[in-house]
C-alpha cells in the first residue's frame, strides 16, 4: 500500500466515523443540550485521537483537561480558527453544565454561524434546526482538522 493508498483510506475512515456518529446520535427531535455535548463528545475524541497518533509514546497526554489538550493541539499546528471554534463549543458546554436549564442564544453561537449561511433572521424562526445545522458544519471541520493533524509525526 502507497502513502497515498494510507492517507486516503484515513481520510474514508474519518468521513465514515463521522457519519456514523451524526447518523446514530442526530436522529429525531434533539435539545440543545444533547446537540451541543454530542458535539463536544465529538470533539474532544478527534483531539484523543489526533493527540494519541502524534505522541504515541505518551498516551498520558489524553488525560489531560480539555483546554489543555487545546493548548498542545495548538503548538503542534492545529490552525487557531478551529482552536477558538473547540473553546466556543466547550465555553457552550459549561454553561450547560453549570446553569441548569441553560438556554442558547443568538450571542452564543453566532461565532460558529460564520460556517453556515444561517443568520439570526433563522435563528429566531427555529433555532433547535439552525443549532444542528451550524454544529453539523463544525463537525464537518473538526473531520477535516483532525485529518490534517493527525498527519503531523512528533519524534521521540
């Protein structure tokens, strides 16, 4: 098998992950709160799974709290715009996790929506639809992220 036979049959695994994990936990009417700990889940096991293949003498590196792992994914080149995106989506996730019965507002996501054509005209028609929208396209990123860092060889 080519490089290029590995890298493409990488790239096919990470789409199929991806759809899978959309397909079995966004199906029917979703709240908030399940859309946006489903996505942080999401994430934070492509950042596990990025981090695992570049440190793989050190696997102890997946232990570490979230905000780190942000911290590390950023030094080893995961681009700051999908840095800033994981924070958001995590600052989102505590805020449900510490006020019960949290609810999203425009103000929250409207960093995220610059990933997707939905405006806070939709927002306020139905915003469970244009949450899952949005979120949708991060993860579609985070794949794309994940891939690219996963590629990067960290050298004992």
């Amino acid at each position: 098998m080519t490089k290029q036979d590995a890298a493409d049959n990488d790239n096919n695994e990470q789409l199929e992950s991806f759809i899978a994990f959309r397909d079995a936990n966004w199906s029917g009417d979703l709240t908030e709160l399940q859309l946006i700990i489903s996505t942080h889940l999401y994430i934070e096991n492509g950042l596990d799974e990025m981090l695992d293949k570049i440190f793989k003498y050190d696997n102890e590196i997946t232990k570490l709290p979230f905000k780190h792992k942000l911290i590390v994914a950023s030094g080893v080149g995961l681009d700051h715009e999908e840095i800033e995106m994981f924070k958001k989506i995590n600052s989102l996730r505590n805020k449900f996790a510490h006020k019960l019965n949290y609810k999203i507002n425009w103000n929250d996501i409207s960093t995220l929506s610059k990933h997707s054509t939905y405006t806070k005209r939709d927002w306020d028609k139905d915003k469970t639809r244009v949450l899952s929208y949005i979120l949708s396209a991060v993860l579609g990123l985070t794949t794309v992220a994940f891939e690219y860092g996963a590629k990067i060889k960290i050298e004992k």
